[in-house]
C-alpha cells in the first residue's frame, strides 16, 4: 500500500482537503458537490513547507486526526511515530505541541489493540474526544484527551473493518474524513479507488456512491499525481 493521508479543512466557499502521499503533499480546493475543484498548492515535498514535520524526521504521513478543539490542530502518524501539531492554513505556519512519540507509547489504547502504525483515523461523529483508527484489515474506537501524556481507553476493537463498517467496500483505509458540515457522510479513500457511505442516526450505514476510480471523483487529485 501507498502511504497516502487526508485532511479536510471546511471552508466558507471553498473546502480545503491536504493530501500527502509519500514525501509529497497537495492542497486541493473543491465545492460541497465536487464539481468544482482544482490544485491550489502544487505537489511539493512536504518538508519544505511544514517545518515542524521535518523537524521531527517524518518522511511520509500515514494518517491525520484533527483534535476535537481546533480543526488547525492535528495528530500526524508516521510509520511507528506521532506527534501533535499546529498550522495556519495557507500561513505556511506550523508548530510542534509536546514531543514525538512512539504510538504505542503515545496511545496506550493503540497498543492494547495491537496497532503499532495507523493507516487512516477518524473522529467519531458528534462525540467530544472520541476517534476511529484503521490499521490493515481492522479498526478500533478510542476515547481520549487532547495531549500525548493524556489518558486514553480501548473502547471498541480491534474488529474487522468488514464487521463495523459493512457498507465499505473495502479491506483496508488509507484516507477518511467527513464532507463539510455533515457528520453524516463519509469520503473514503482505499488504494486507487474512492467510496461514499452515509451513517443513519440510528447508526445503521448505507453504501450511497462507489467504489470508483479516485481518478474520475477527484480529477484535481490526478492532475496532482496523488492518486
């Protein structure tokens, strides 16, 4: 699998989702109803434009979790590392919160469910520090707090994706995130290809687009070569 992380920052006009993919990142800006999107930062090596990420050695990003405070704060996963930071959208400003850390040091939930790397991750919709993570073929659900030292629990998991989340086509999830307010419906990313599921209030899931190639319902992400 390729390493590939998204992040969706919701904007007034324009959304603005972050894809980093190996060494490289792009920002896409796209309207609620993906018709109209386009690159608004070309792909470039993320390190030159996110000092913190560099800082701590970070090569690719496996996986983004946006804190339930501030939606310009965010954990970013690395292979086998984490760590906690802030940035200023379009500011080219971005700073370190804590220290990195090994997850399984980091997240003691994590490691009780045996994820020692985090394929995509996701806050639980309409929960206050409360997150999915996706490792291979399995997830988990996590309650936390804001902040590394911070005490989490093991909730739900590990279980296969297959079990949770019926409605997704597919047995692994390296991208997810929530279209711009909703906390409804689901973007999903898995190799090339793309999916939309929509979560009932009753909890029940419904497959409402997909699978398709992520090449035809983000164009902008092909021009880009993150696909």
């Amino acid at each position: 699998m390729n390493s590939r992380a998204v992040v969706n920052i919701p904007g007034n006009g324009y959304n603005h989702l972050y894809c980093f993919k190996g060494n490289k990142y792009a920002k896409i800006d796209w309207t609620i109803d993906y018709a109209d999107q386009h690159v608004s930062s070309a792909p470039s090596e993320f390190t030159r434009d996110w000092a913190s990420l560099e800082e701590v050695g970070f090569t690719h990003i496996d996986a983004i979790l946006p804190t339930s405070g501030s939606e310009h704060k965010a954990y970013c996963f690395s292979g086998s590392r984490c760590v906690c930071i802030g940035f200023t959208p379009g500011g080219g400003e971005d700073r370190i919160y804590g220290s990195v850390r090994s997850i399984t040091e980091g997240w003691k939930s994590l490691a009780k469910a045996g994820f020692d790397r985090v394929d995509a991750a996701l806050l639980v919709p309409d929960s206050k520090d409360q997150a999915y993570f996706f490792n291979g073929g399995r997830y988990c659900r996590v309650a936390f707090r804001e902040g590394m030292t911070s005490e989490d629990v093991l909730l739900d998991g590990p279980k296969p994706i297959s079990e949770g989340w019926s409605a997704i086509p597919f047995s692994f999830i390296d991208g997810i995130f929530l279209e711009p307010r909703s906390s409804t419906k689901l973007c999903v990313f898995s190799g090339s290809k793309c999916a939309k599921v929509l979560i009932t209030e009753d909890g029940r899931q419904t497959l409402v687009a997909g699978p398709t190639d992520i090449a035809h319902d983000w164009p902008s992400l092909r021009d880009a070569g993150m696909c």
